[in-house]
C-alpha cells in the first residue's frame, strides 16, 4: 500500500483536478490524503471570512470522506500564500507528518496566485522534507525525497491561454461519479463559481473539462498529469505504476502523429 498526498490551494482545486485519480488509488487500498492550505475563505459573499473558512473546510472533509480520504487545512490565508521560509517549513512539516511516497500537487503555472505559490511550496518542501537539518516540527524527517507530480491547470491552460501537455492521463470514467460528489459536497461555492468565475453549473463545468482532456486520450473522461523528474527528485514511474492500465500516454498532441495509447 503506498501513501498519496494531494496539496492544492483551496477547497474544491483537488475535487475539479484530481479526484477521480484519486478515487482510483482509494479503490486499490492505497492512503489517500488532502491537504488545501487555505480555507478558501475568500469564497463567498453571504459569509464573513471566519464562517466561510469553517463552513469550506467542513464541505473538504466531507469530500474527503467520500473516498475514506483524510482532510487537514495548512491555515495559510486565502490569496495569501507565499513562497517564504515560515511557509516552506510549515508546508514541509505537513508532508514530513503525512509520510507520503507520492505527492501530488497544483500546476507550476494557472490562473490563481495561490495555486502557483502552493505548487512551488510544495515542491521545494519535497526536497526539504528529506533534510534531517531543516527543522520544523516534531515530525521526523522523510528517508528520501517522495516522488512528485502536478495536476493540471483550471482548464489546461496558462495565464496567457497556452495549453499544457500533459505527461500522462488517467481513465476515470469508472469514478466520475465519485468525483461529482466530492465536488458537491462543496455546496458554499455553487452560488461563488457563478458569480466570480461566470460558471452557473458547477458539476457540469468539471465533468465538461474531464470529457475536454479525455478527447485529448481518446477515451470519455480523463485527469491530465505531469511528473517532476529534475535531479535529485525520483524519476521513476511510481503513481503511474500504481494506476496500471488506467495510465493513458499523448501520441496525438499537436505536432505529433498517430492516436492514444494506453500503459506507461
């Protein structure tokens, strides 16, 4: 059984990017943990900030449970997370306490601040988790770096609307159902995404860009996946191992010829 650490910004970016990978992972027995380093307190307009983070990290631990996941805040502020000292070791505590073989985490470059501040903090606290030296808490140090990966970006683009590759995609269409509930259980953003991002269904807009890069795989629905191999980091396949025949590889990203292919 492997360990599986999901860290993103806010309540709901894992449920619309990577629950149905994790929905998956779950079913096959491995340990499933999310992270959101903040409460998403900034989302919603009925609510002051201190309702709205207690009611969003309820709707995250509940999502969690969905897939007998557990669900912890980082209580960094929302649009507040930065690449700075007390954050790195707060953020490498976590990972040290979660003891994960495999981290998997936002992309190095989206549309939100936090979502890129959160992905360098957690890979630079991979590297750090590693390094009996860097104190930060009372969790003991991990005996190697865990292996790293990045989900996509809010609709697989950049801020200035380049698309990103992915390394790899995985076949969710058997758990996009479980990845609809445990983006339901965030109710509190249903009236949010419709006002701040223009997005009146919530559910459809996620299965929307599930079926999107799942066109890009040739199958129905699909999570899009990129690897972080840049020394010392582990380069060996090890989530894809994990995922087996739901790994999905490009043959057809624009200037490459040929279809889809399953397997790592």
């Amino acid at each position: 059984m492997a360990a599986v650490l999901a860290i993103h910004a806010h309540p709901d970016d894992v449920e619309t990017l990577g629950a149905g990978t994790l929905a998956l992972l779950a079913g096959l027995g491995h340990r499933i943990s999310i992270v959101t380093a903040t409460a998403g307190e900034g989302g919603a307009t009925e609510t002051t900030p201190e309702e709205t983070a207690l009611i969003r990290q309820r709707e995250a631990g509940a999502a969690a449970a969905v897939i007998g996941a557990d669900y912890q805040c980082a209580g960094f502020g929302d649009l507040a997370v930065f690449n700075d000292d007390a954050s790195r070791r707060r953020m490498t505590e976590l990972i040290r306490a979660a003891r994960p073989d495999i981290v998997i985490t936002a992309s190095p470059v989206d549309y939100h601040p936090d979502h890129e501040a959160v992905s360098v903090l957690a890979r630079d606290a991979c590297f750090a988790s590693s390094v009996p030296n860097y104190r930060t808490g009372p969790a003991a140090a991990l005996a190697e770096i865990p292996h790293l990966y990045f989900m996509d970006p809010i609709g697989g683009r950049t801020r200035e609307g380049e698309r990103i590759r992915p390394d790899f995609g995985v076949d969710i269409g058997g758990f996009l159902e479980t990845k609809r509930q445990m983006l339901m259980a965030h109710q509190s953003q249903v009236a949010w995404v419709a006002r701040q991002h223009g997005i009146a269904d919530y559910a459809g807009s996620m299965i929307a860009w599930a079926e999107r890069r799942g066109r890009d795989f040739g199958i129905q629905y699909a999570e899009g996946f990129r690897q972080y191999r840049h020394p010392p980091y582990p380069a060996s396949p090890a989530l894809q191992q994990l995922l087996g025949d739901a790994v999905l590889q490009l043959t057809d990203w624009p200037g490459l010829g040929g279809a889809p292919a399953r397997g790592d």
